[in-house]
C-alpha cells in the first residue's frame, strides 16, 4: 500500500498577496523612510495602454472602505474601488544584475 501527498497552493481572489522577497523589501524601504504610520497602497486608475494603470506607494492616510492585509508587518490598503481589479494579485521582487 503507498500513500500519496499532495501539497495545494491556493490562491485566494479576495486580495493581494505579497511574496516574501517584496516583504522583506518593502519593510527596507519603510525603514529607510523612518516612520511606522506608513503602509504601502496598491491602486488601480483609469490610464495606459490597457485602459489602467496600476500605482505603489507609501500612504499615511486611511480611506474609507480601504481593504488592509497585513505581510509580517507590512501593511498592504487597498482603496474598495481598486480591491476588485486586484484580487488574486501577486506582487514581487527581484534583485538581479539585470533588473531590479
């Protein structure tokens, strides 16, 4: 008799999600800034060549409805306009000669 496992990554459309590399760059950043108030917002606006344009940035404020998660630390909002165009969403970093 074998038995067989099978690990499942599931990807859950009701937000974003922040890979453990952009965690670890994003609290870099944060600390470089040197304020705790800050979190980092992901927003979507009517723009570019595909009809949006997508927008990372520090933000102090808190908006109405705003979606939080939370990565170790890393606060990621999202305004409720932007939280459907990103659900499912997967955000990195890459560190390489090439790009960064």
């Amino acid at each position: 008799m074998s038995v067989e496992t099978t690990t499942e990554t599931t990807v859950t459309s009701d937000g974003i999600l922040l890979t453990d590399e952009a965690v670890i760059k994003v609290s870099a950043l944060l600390e470089q800034e040197g304020r705790d108030d800050l979190a980092l917002r992901v927003a979507v606006q009517p723009g570019g060549c595909s009809g949006l344009r997508y927008q990372l940035f520090f933000d102090d404020r808190s908006l109405d409805g705003d979606v939080v998660k939370d990565f170790n630390g890393v606060k990621v909002v999202t305004d409720r306009m932007s939280a459907p165009y990103l659900g499912g969403a997967s955000i990195g970093f890459v560190d390489t000669i090439e790009k960064q």
